[in-house]
C-alpha cells in the first residue's frame, strides 16, 4: 500500500510540468499587455520597461520558465505584477475558504446525494422516484452562476432569510485560524454566533456549488442501487432470513456505494474547478475569486498558482478517494 | 398418518413477461418428510427453481402471480403467513443453497461476519441454537465457527476474516451450506448446489451434504439436472416436465421403473458408454409455449404414446408401486433398458 501512495504521488511530477508548460503557453499566447496594466495609463515607456525588467519578462519565455520552476521548488511561486505580493502567501491565504467551500459542498452533494439514492431507487417507479428524476435532470443541467442568481435572488432578496454574500460580515471578527476554515475555528474556539453566521453564509454558495453533484451522485447511487438488489447475494441474503434493515445497509447499501465511489472522486476536482465561479458570484474569497482577479488584469502568476494547487488538490483527492475504494470494496487491494 | 414436514398441492403459477403471462408451474405436487432427499429433475426452464423459491415466497409479486397454491411446512400454511412471519420461518425453518457459489455471497462483506449475521438473524426466533457465552455475538461467534467446521472449512478463525473472493469455489459453497444450515432448518432446499464445482468437489460437497442431512433429519429438496448425482444422494426423486411433476417416487422405483414416457426419455439421455451422445433420445420436438399452453398433459404434443384423452385433461398423479405415482394414462411398466 506504501508503494501505491508513492507510486501515485510520483505521478504528481509530470501534473505538475505540464500545467506549468500549458499555463506559461497560454500566458504568453494571450493578446495583452499585462505590463502596461500594472504600470497604470499614465506609466513613461522607461517606467514600464523597469517594471518589465524587474519582473524578468523582458527575458526570453523558456528563461521565465526556467527561473519560475527554480522557484517553485523551493516553495516560491512568484509575485503578483499587480499586488507585489508573492503568490504563496496569496494562496495560503485564499486556500482555506475554498477548501471550506468545496468540503462543505461535496458533504452536501454525498451526505444526501447517497441516500436520496437509495430511496429512489427503493420507491423505484413511483411518484417520489420520478419527481426526483425530473429535478435532477434540472439541477445537473442548470449552470451553476445561474443556479448561485436564482438562489441569491430567492433567498437573499425575497425572503431574507441567507446573507447575500461573502465569507463573514465586516463587523464580525473571524476567530483567530486554527484550521482556517471559519466554521470548524468557531466551534473549536466555542464562539457559536460567529458558528451561525459563518453557516449561514456558507450555506447559499456551497448548495450553488454541490446541486450538480448531488443529483449525479444520487442518479447513480440509485442506479447501483437497482443493479445490486437483482444481485444473487440479495436474494440469498432474503433466504436466509437476514432482517431487512439489515440486507438495506450491509447488502445492498454498501455494494452499491462501493460503485458510487468513483463518481465522487471524479467529482471533487470538478467542484474545485467550478469553485471559481460560484466565489465570483458569491464574493467568496477563495482561490477562485483571487484567480478571476488575476485574470481580468492578466496578472498571470497567481493564476498558474491557483492551477497548480488546485492540480495537487485533484491529485490528492483521487489517492484519497483510491483509498476509501479499497476499505469498502475488499476486491481492489492496491497492487 | 404423520403431517409430512412439506406439503405442496395444486401450486398454480404464472410470471409477467413482455410476451405475455406464462403459466409456468402447473399444479405441483410434492411432499418431503424429515430424512428424505428429495431430487428434483427435469429439462431448463420446467420450473425447479421457481419451486424452489415458492415455498420461501421469495418471488416478488408481479411478475410473479399465484393463481393457487397449498404450502404447508409441518401443517402450517405458509402462504397465509404475514411477511413479517414469513421472514422468521426463512433461514430458520427453510434453509435455502442457490446455484453459484460466486454471486450469492456478498462481495464486500467478511464472511465471518456473513455467518454472524445469520446466525444472530436466526437466535433471534430461537435463542437456545447459540451455545453459552458472554454475550449473544460471541454466541453467535462460537456457533459460526463451529459451522465452518462442520462444514469442512480448514482453519476457521483465520478464515472468518477472508472476503468472499479470498475462497475457492468449493470453500464458498461449503459457506452457503454453514449459513444456510447455521439456524438449524427442518427443511433445506439446494438448488443445483453443485452445478458450478468440478467433479471432485462436487462429490465433496454431496456427503458433506447427506452427513449434513443424516446429523440434522432434514427433509431436502435438491434441484439438479444430474440424474447421476440423483441416483448417488437421494432417497426420492420428482420428475418436472414443462411446470408439472409428471413421476415421483423412491429413487430406486423410479430409476429401475420409469413409469412416464418423459422419465424414460430423461433416463435414455443419460451418455453412458453404449449410446451414442446427443440430446433427447426418442424425443422429437420442444417443450410447450407456456404462454398459451395446450390443454391436457403438456407432454402429450411429444409423446409417441398420447391419445384423444391425454390432450383433454392433465392426468394426475396415480399409484404406480409403493409410494411411486406417476401422472400418466398410458404408464410404461417394462423395466427400464439399463441402468
Ligand atoms: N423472473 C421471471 N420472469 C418471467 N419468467 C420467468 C422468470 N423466472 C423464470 N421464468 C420462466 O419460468 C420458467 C421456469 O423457470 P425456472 O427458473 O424455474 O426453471 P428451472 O427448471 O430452474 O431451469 P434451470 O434448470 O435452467 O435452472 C422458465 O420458462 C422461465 O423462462
Ligand atoms: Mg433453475
């Protein structure tokens, strides 16, 4: 097991060269002139090759290249044209809110998406089944900005029930980080109003961001829910007269989650690449806000540090999942 | 007269299909006692197993549709049981073996703790099958063990915590025979349990069965297409021909006497060294449309024997011998060919 973990940190190395490669391509390929940006409309063409020259990109691209991963192993991910600030610091300080975001959504979208599953598939052809259905074909096809508006507008503006927006109101002081997620510091520190109002406004972005999910995983939890109660092993479970409750979780549940599982690994990264849009939308500030940013400057090194991080996260994420796959299904033993 | 352990008459049965409604079992007629190995014969698709899982009502329903049926386990009418009734009877009254060892154990769970779940599903309706311990899991524990080694299962502890797909074929069939035994069932039925298993193992698993059978006094139903297997294991035997029992009797009876032109036909199909290989010797044509079956005896459309009467009514089961029946108007009573 030692060497599968290994085996999959190592493929780490080419993730990470080719996402440097592609985003250091797609940087100089874009038509701009970030340069210019930084400098302000009223910079003296020497004012702005000083900049260019403090940045290295008067230098030859596979130069910048060269310098750039010479850094980045040594943990140094650049500096922001923009802000002057270096990247790494940057993202250390947005990961913790998307991380928030992104756990807090995948618990949603597998907290209910799995055993909404199994009910559906248990109510199989009947009405709770196929209103089920119905909503999930929406919510898979439903984009998630538009999804972020419409809840904004319902919640937020109509009933005032949710916050509009942002991580934590400015009059609140966050707890000071332990982890850096706002809502687990809270409960640690024991401050339960900051809890509640940290929940409540992490509540409209991260269903925005888990719907999607949600119903695919439920769609297919229910799907091998089906496919697993017209197994063998469930008849023979019957006729040996195991309880009912029983044969639902030991039996079927659990076969049939087994068979989820991919789904879900496949859809972590998915969130972390869908957080940027719903941080924009919600003013969450994440690494997907801080990108978009960047990116409406062509400010290109906290991008390629927003991509990288969010490759490793993948990666990782996957290995996780890989794990978990093993403790359920006994079969997949990692060789 | 003593109330037989298992009683079937008259089961009518139809199953939904996207053809239509088949009426695939007949009026069966079956009775087993306690010491009895009842094999039960016949063509695919006759409807064995559908016999099989009748008496635990394990199909649903629809496609499944009773038009009638009289089950009784000891003078007890099964099908008047409510669900709930049912379910305790299952694994503890009736234990049931299904065909391939690969698919009937679940994949994901150890079989240890496969066994304990049975075994504490069954002291639930009948504490005193765990043997004194601390607790009912240890009982439960202690009992598991003991039925793997009933069974035959080397080095039981260390095999508790295996996965299914750790075991050879014939290991797990000998687990589906400790759970299907481990709630002590009066009445255990084995559907082609040895089907999947080469032939070495197969014999195994046939004593560790008829030990299994002499040891409990079970009554057993076991499902097969080999009459080879029959003539070795059991003591009674029932022939089905398209959702009917057309013969039953004592194995012996029936093998030296196949009174049915279809049990004659079964037996003459047989590949022993003197005839040639093929399918059904002397019998032309397929087994009836169950959808819209012909009236009278299924078997009459290939039986070179029918009359005008075969086709009006299914005849029923009458005395051919000592506990031997046959439902046939023309029986053959010559001794058969071989054997
Ligand atoms: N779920 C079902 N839906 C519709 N028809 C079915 C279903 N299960 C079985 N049948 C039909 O019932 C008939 C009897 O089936 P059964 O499984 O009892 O046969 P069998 O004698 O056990 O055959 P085999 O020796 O192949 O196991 C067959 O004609 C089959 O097509
Ligand atoms: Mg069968």
């Amino acid at each position: 097991m030692i060497t599968f973990i290994l085996r999959r940190l190592l493929m780490l190395v080419p993730v990470l060269v080719g996402l440097t490669v592609i985003m250091f391509a797609i940087a100089r390929l874009l038509p701009g002139d970030p340069v210019g940006l930084a400098a302000g409309p009223n910079a003296t063409a020497a004012e702005r090759a000083a900049l260019a020259a403090e940045f290295g990109l008067d230098r030859p691209v596979w130069e910048q290249y060269g310098t750039y991963v010479a850094g980045l192993v040594q943990g140094d991910f650049a500096t922001s044209l923009l802000t002057r600030r270096p990247v790494a610091a940057d993202l250390a300080a947005y990961l913790p809110a998307t991380l928030e975001l992104v756990l807090a959504a995948m618990l949603l979208a597998v907290g209910l998406g799995i055993p909404l599953g199994l009910l559906t598939a248990l109510w199989r052809n009947r009405w709770p089944d196929y209103l089920s259905q119905v909503l999930a074909i929406g919510a898979i096809s439903m984009p998630r900005f538009f999804l972020g508006l419409l809840l904004q507008l319902c919640f937020a503006m109509w009933l005032n029930w949710l916050p509009l927006a942002g991580r934590l109101p400015i009059i609140v002081f966050p707890p000071d980080p332990i982890t850096g997620f706002i809502t687990i510091d809270a409960a640690l520190t024991g401050q339960w109003d900051v809890l509640r109002t940290a929940l409540l406004h992490l509540l409209m972005p991260a269903l925005a961001l888990s719907l999607s999910p949600l119903a695919t995983i439920m769609r297919m939890m229910r799907s091998s829910t089906i496919e697993v109660m017209g197994q063998d092993y469930v008849m023979t479970a019957r006729a040996l007269g195991l309880p009912r409750h029983l044969i639902l979780t030991r039996t079927i549940a659990r076969n049939a989650v087994s068979a989820t599982l991919t789904v879900i690994g496949l859809y972590f990264g998915w969130l972390l690449g869908g957080t940027v849009l719903v941080e924009t939308v919600f003013d969450w500030p994440g690494l997907g806000l801080y990108a978009t940013k960047a990116i409406l400057s062509q400010d290109m090194m906290p991008v390629i540090g927003v991509a990288l991080v969010i490759g490793l996260l993948f990666v990782f994420a996957n290995l996780l999942i890989d794990l978990a796959y093993g403790l359920i299904n006994p079969k997949v033993r990692y060789s | 007269m003593t109330v037989p352990l298992l009683d079937i008459r008259n089961l009518h049965l139809a199953m939904r299909s996207f053809e239509g409604e088949a009426h695939v079992l007949n009026g069966v007629e079956l009775c087993v006692n306690r010491g009895e190995i009842w094999g039960l014969v016949g063509e695919s698709g006759c409807g064995k197993s559908l016999t099989g899982l009748s008496i635990s009502r394990l199909l649903p329903e629809p496609p499944a549709r009773y038009i009638s049926a009289e089950i009784t386990l000891e003078g007890r009418d099964l099908r008047a049981l409510s669900p709930r009734e049912m379910q305790a009877l299952r694994g503890k009254r009736i234990g049931m073996i299904f065909q391939d060892p690969t698919t009937n154990l679940n994949p994901t769970a150890r079989i240890g703790t496969q066994l304990v779940d049975v075994a504490l599903a069954a002291a639930r309706h009948d504490p005193t099958i765990l043997p004194p311990a601390r607790s009912r899991r240890a009982g439960a524990r202690a009992l598991a063990l003991d039925m793997m080694r009933q069974v035959g299962i080397p080095d039981p502890e260390a095999r508790m915590m295996s996965y299914p797909h750790e075991f050879s074929g014939g290991m797990r069939q000998r687990v589906l025979i400790a759970m299907a035994l481990i709630g002590r069932p009066d009445l255990l039925i084995a559907d082609e349990p040895t089907t999947a298993l080469d032939v070495s193992v197969q014999a195994q698993i046939l004593t560790l069965l008829k030990a299994m059978v002499a040891e409990h006094d079970l009554g057993v139903i076991l499902i097969t297409h080999n009459l080879g297997v029959v003539a070795q294991t059991c003591s009674h035997v029932a022939v089905m021909y398209a959702g009917n029992v057309v013969e039953r009797g004592p194995v012996r009876q029936v093998i030296e006497r196949p009174a049915h032109p279809y049990t004659r036909a079964l037996m003459a199909a047989i590949p022993t060294r003197d005839t040639p290989r093929g399918g059904l010797q002397g019998l032309e044509g397929t087994v009836p449309d169950l959808i819209q079956p012909p009236p009278g005896c299924r078997f009459a459309p290939r039986c070179t024997r029918a009359t005008e009467a075969c086709r009006a009514a299914v005849p029923p089961l009458t005395s051919q011998g000592p506990g031997h029946e046959v439902a046939c108007l023309h029986p053959v009573t010559e001794d058969a060919p071989h054997v």
